[in-house]
C-alpha cells in the first residue's frame, strides 16, 4: 500500500495490526513519544499534526522486513 492509498490514521493502524503492536511499543519501535503517536492518529482537522514523510518511509521499511521474514 502506498502513501495516497491509505489516510495517516489508516496507515498507522494498519501497521500496528500486522506488527501485532499496542500504541505504546509502536512508537517505541518508530522512536516517536507516545503523544506524538497519538496525534498522528487523530482525524484530519486544522489541529491535526501531519506525519513528517521520513516517518512513512521508516514504517513502510518496517512492514516490508516484518514481510519479508513472515
């Protein structure tokens, strides 16, 4: 999946459910503080923090290697 296919909050909890992960090691596995994790999961409104484009990157690379080992 890419990034246009999915929203961010779609996208973030698609990759926790195949990492099989709660919130709390999913951001430690992305090195994010909960919080962060958090307001990256909220809807899309006006206060909505973005996800910065590396952290897509970084999780896509994460589920490609979980893939690749399954």
């Amino acid at each position: 999946m890419t990034k246009s296919q999915l929203t961010q909050q779609e996208f973030l909890r698609d990759a926790m459910h195949r990492l099989d992960m709660t919130r709390d090691e999913f951001a430690q596995r992305i090195a994010v503080k909960r919080k962060t994790l958090d307001n990256w999961l909220l809807p899309p409104s006006e206060s909505a923090r973005g996800m910065p484009d590396m952290a897509w990157k970084f999780i896509q690379e994460i589920l490609d290697k979980e893939t690749k080992i399954s």
